[in-house]
C-alpha cells in the first residue's frame, strides 16, 4: 500500500514514519506513548506507575508535550515531508538561498538535478538521492546545520 499510495501521489509521512493516512491525528496509548494532534506533541509518562497513577486520578497521563507554533518550523516541516514523500520540492530563492547553496553540492554528488527559473527553484531527487534521502531532507532543518556531525555521507 505504501509502494501505491507513493506512485499515486499520496504518501505522507509523520514521526513514526511513512503512511497512507495522511495527516491524521495519533493517539498514543500506554507508558511513554507519543501522540500528535495538529501541531501539537505529547509524551506519556515513562514510569509504569507514574502512568496507572495519574489514570487512577482520572488525568491524562502526559509528562510532556510540544505545540509548534512557528510558521517558519511549519513551513520547513512540510517541505521535509514533500522532499521525503514525492522526491520533489519547489523553493522560493530568495528566501532559502542557503539551502539553495547546499543543494547545488548534492547535485553535484549526483544526489539530486536543480532547476531554477528566475526566483523559484524545482528540487527532483535522483534515484541515488533516494537512498540518501535524509540527507537531501537534512538541508532544510537549521537544527541539522548547527550539529556537528562529521562527514555528512557516507
């Protein structure tokens, strides 16, 4: 279903991985679950007991969440998912030159063909790209810029 549903355009992609479902909402179940509402994250508490507890006292069992709320972070979310589910992604130029730049090195590795007309940018990942298809992703996550991380290819 996942080999289909990419041919046909409609694979997508969340934290757990690539699905069919589209954007649905995810509700975790159990100690350390991960849920996702939107634009909203949330942990289930790790401890077994500290879990059972707060179900006894009739709370949601969540030691931690995250809500998304930078349209910047949203934006770059949805251009990692289009690059990882349809290999493909349009650029405004004038506003990811960067990322423009460290493309133009990953074409040059074979991993993906650039064409640009005037400020807009296709990005199509090759069939090597695909098999370093994080690595394409990566360029558009700044928390991927900043990590050291030795040679970025292997």
């Amino acid at each position: 279903s996942l080999a289909v549903a990419a041919r046909q355009g409609r694979l997508h992609r969340n934290f757990q991985g690539y699905t069919t479902g589209g954007e649905l909402d995810l509700l975790g179940i159990g100690p350390t679950a991960i849920s996702m509402f939107n634009n909203l994250y949330c942990q289930n508490h790790r401890n077994l007991r500290t879990w059972s507890g707060a179900l006894e006292r009739g709370e949601l069992p969540v030691e931690r969440g995250l809500r998304v709320e930078d349209p910047e972070v949203i934006e770059r979310r949805e251009l990692i998912r289009e690059v990882m589910c349809h290999f493909r992604v349009g650029l405004e130029l004038d506003r990811f030159q960067q990322e423009w730049s460290d493309l133009q090195a990953l074409a040059m590795d074979g991993l993906v063909r650039l064409n640009r007309e005037g400020n807009r940018g296709q990005v199509d990942v090759t069939a090597s790209g695909r098999w370093l298809i994080r690595t394409v992703a990566a360029v558009f996550d700044p928390a991927q810029r900043r990590q050291a991380s030795g040679s970025r290819l292997v």
